[in-house]
C-alpha cells in the first residue's frame, strides 16, 4: 500500500513528529536492495527520552489521529503494511547531529548510501567505531564521501554492528569518490594498521541504496 503510506506519512506522521519535535525525518524507498518495495524512514532524537515518549507524543496529536485516520485504522483484511523493523543507534562522538544535505533544500536530486558494518565481537565493534571517530570519517569528508549520520546500533538486527549513511548526487559521483576514497594514502596507512585492518574488526559489510521521496526532510 504504497499509495496509501505516501499519503499517511506526508500528511500525518511527519506533521506530528515536527510538532513533536522530532526533525528533520528522512523517508525513502529502496532503489538497490532486498526486501522491495521497502520504505526506510530515518528519525532523530536528540535524547533517548525523546525516544521513549514519541510514540505517546505523536498517538495524543488529534490531527495525527483524524489525517491518519485511513492507515491507522486498516482492517486485517486491506492492511496497511506487512510488517515494521526498527532500529535504535546512538550517534559518534564525531558526528553528534544528523546533517541534511545542501541539495534537500533545492529538491536536487540524490541517492543515499546506507552502510551497515558487523564485527565478530562487541570489543570489535568499539574499535572500528573509534577507527572513524579518531580519522576515518575525516578522510571521507577530505574525499567527497558526505555523511549524513554515523551510528553504534544499540538495538535491532545483526548486532553487534555500526550504520552510517552518505549522500552523493548520482552513482556516476558515488564511483567516483569512492575511488577517491580508495586510493587516499592516509586511507591506506590507517587501513593497514594493526588493530584497524577488515579482517580484526569487521566481519561483514552490507549496503542499500536509498531514493527519498518527495516529501522527505533529508
């Protein structure tokens, strides 16, 4: 019920969760990646209060409850959905605030990558984090790999992992600066270090690309 989500998030969700004080809310489809068609909506908080009382906060909005009316209220017989996953990050150190993308305001258009790294053991997952806090997410901003948030998942699948998400105008740029990225020599020195190499710290490597919908904060 694509329609209908579209419809259901433009006009009531996220309304409410601006009012709520939640903002800016991403929200996009999958354009490489299983599970399609799959919508992904990306939501901020500035604590984890925040994310306790949401839902209480966005449920008692009466114009939440009357635009949504349609989603909310599908019997088990048209469904509005098949199923919902979550999952709750913490941000860096380094990078302690989502950042929007220039081109979201112009409505230019961008594809976003979203990178999930999994490691053998929790002591694994707390290097590589601080692999990027210390200088790798530096190297991707020198390189023109633009973040939009980088994450330590406290709760959902896979764990234990990281997740973090980059912007890029076109795939033609996301080559591109990959490459870059690739052959940046500090990217080499810190990658070959003892303690920072793939095969100590990071288990496995899984990437989606995102299209944002029309309505999309992010």
């Amino acid at each position: 019920m694509q329609k209908r989500f579209d419809e259901f998030y433009r006009e009531a969700a996220i309304p409410a969760m601006n009012r709520a004080g939640l903002s800016p809310i991403g929200v996009f489809t999958v354009a490489t990646g299983p599970d399609s068609p799959t919508i992904y909506a990306l939501i901020p908080h500035k604590s984890i209060e925040s994310f306790v009382t949401a839902n209480d906060r966005v449920d008692s909005d009466r114009d939440y409850i009357k635009a949504g009316a349609e989603f909310l209220n599908a019997p088990a017989t048209d469904p509005s959905y098949l199923r919902v996953e979550s999952s709750l990050m913490l941000a860096f150190e380094s990078i302690p605030k989502l950042e929007v993308p220039t081109a979201t305001a112009v409505k230019k258009p961008r594809l976003f990558e979203l990178r999930t790294y999994e490691s053998h053991s929790k002591q694994a997952n707390q290097k590589k984090i601080e692999m990027f806090n210390r200088s790798e997410i530096a190297i991707f901003r020198r390189t023109g790999l633009a973040p939009v948030f980088f994450g330590e998942t406290l709760t959902g699948s896979k764990l234990p992992n990281l997740t973090y998400m980059l912007v890029f105008d076109s795939m033609a740029d996301h080559d591109k600066n990959w490459s870059i990225f690739a052959a940046d020599p500090e990217w080499k020195k810190l990658s070959s270090t003892p303690g920072y190499t793939d095969p100590e710290i990071v288990s496995n490597i899984s990437n989606i690309f995102l299209r944002p919908t029309a309505y999309s904060q992010i």
